[in-house]
C-alpha cells in the first residue's frame, strides 16, 4: 500500500505540475511536450487504478498521435503567437463565462457524490470478476453488447466530422494540379496519344507533332515547346 500511496502521489504531482505548464510555458513546442509528460502521468494514474486498457489507449491516441500531430503543426506552421494574444483581453469575458460554467458543473458532480454516494452503483454495468475476464476483456464485452449501437452511433459522428473537416478545407487554387477522375475515365486513345515526327538530329525542340483525330479537326497543328 505504500508503493501504491507513493506511486499515486508522484503521478497525480507530476500531472499537475505538467497541466499547469501547459498553459504556463511561453513555448508552444514546449507546452505540447509538457502536454505529453501530461498524458503519461494520467496513463500511470489509469494502470493504478487497474484500468490498464484505458492507460495503453491514452497513450498510443493521445500521446502517439494528437499530441504529436499538434507538436508537428505548431513545429512546421509559422505562427505568429505574439500577435495572436494580442486579442487576449477581448475574448478575455467569454473565457471567464466559460470557466464559470465548467466550475459549477464541477461541483454539481461532488456535490452528487456527496450527498448520493450510490448513485454509480445505480446505473453502473455490472462487470465481470477478474477470475473470469480481464480489464480489456470485460470492457470490450461491456461496449460491443450492451453499448454497441451508442458505440456505432459515435463512430458515425466522429466519420461525419472528418468527412465535414475534409470538406470545408477543400479549396481550387490557382497553379496547383488536382486529379479529376472524370476527366481521366473520358479520355481515348485519340486524346491521349501523341504521334512525334522527329528529324535526324534535330531533337524534340523543332519537331512538329500531331495528336488524335479530335486535335485534327480543330486544326490545332503546332510545334512541340511552343
């Protein structure tokens, strides 16, 4: 018990020490690797608590693709972040609003668990014993029979916002080359193919050339390099 006291101290100090950099360290790089150091101290935290597939999940998620999907694009955008908390102070309202709220929700959730301290038991699944399934054995037959059509029903939403963020960052610009498959799938042999007469040691510079019957008929008829 007091490896288990001391180990809970250590990770639940570090945490917190970690989270509050976060938001403390003027780094950005920085406060995504504090944002790590985060995630790891929360997975010691999950494998105390005997909830190790939770743990192995924030880590190989968060720890090996969000966190570090944000250190890349912090890393390769050029963001300028002084002039962006230059607006700190207007927003300043909103996020106090805000914080206000998620502190009252808070203590609305201790305050639950204080005055109803069953109300978990109540609506709780019921979970094998460890004789029987493990962790991730008795979670995965908790979510794929008893939660399995929420757990559809989530992965539809997390599908829609990536087809959504897809599609709202899609954008035509000017000089970039995009494939159309429409295009490709019309096109013939008439149209894709081009007939070279080169002379002797004259190159491809002066050659004339001529392309399908379509080309013909519109009398395009023209030097290659032109």
């Amino acid at each position: 018990m007091l490896i288990q006291a001391i180990a809970f101290y250590g990770f639940a100090g570090i945490a917190i020490a970690a989270a509050f950099m976060v938001i403390a360290s003027r780094n950005p790089v920085h406060s995504v690797l504090f944002l790590i150091l985060t995630f790891f101290s929360a997975a010691g935290l999950f494998v105390l608590l005997g909830a190790e597939f939770v743990a192995m999940i924030l880590i190989v998620v968060y720890v090996g693709a969000v966190a570090v999907l944000f250190l890349f694009v912090v890393m390769m955008l050029d963001i300028n972040f002084t002039e962006l908390r230059q607006g700190f102070l207007q927003y300043l309202p909103i996020g106090a609003t805000i914080g206000l709220i998620l502190l009252v929700e808070l203590l609305l959730v201790l305050g639950v668990w204080v005055t109803a301290p069953d109300v978990d038991a109540i609506v709780a699944a019921p979970t094998p014993a460890l004789s029987v399934a493990h962790n991730t054995k008795a979670l995965g037959l908790l979510i794929y029979t008893k939660y399995v059509y929420l757990f559809q029903a989530s992965g539809m939403v997390l599908l829609v916002a990536m087809i959504g963020a897809i599609v709202l960052t899609l954008r035509k610009r000017e000089g970039v080359r995009r494939q159309d498959i429409s295009r490709q799938v019309a096109r013939t042999p008439e149209t894709g193919m081009a007939v070279v007469q080169v002379a002797s040691g004259q190159g491809l510079v002066g050659a004339e050339y001529y392309v399908g019957p379509s080309a013909r008929d519109n009398a395009i008829h023209q030097k290659a390099g032109e």
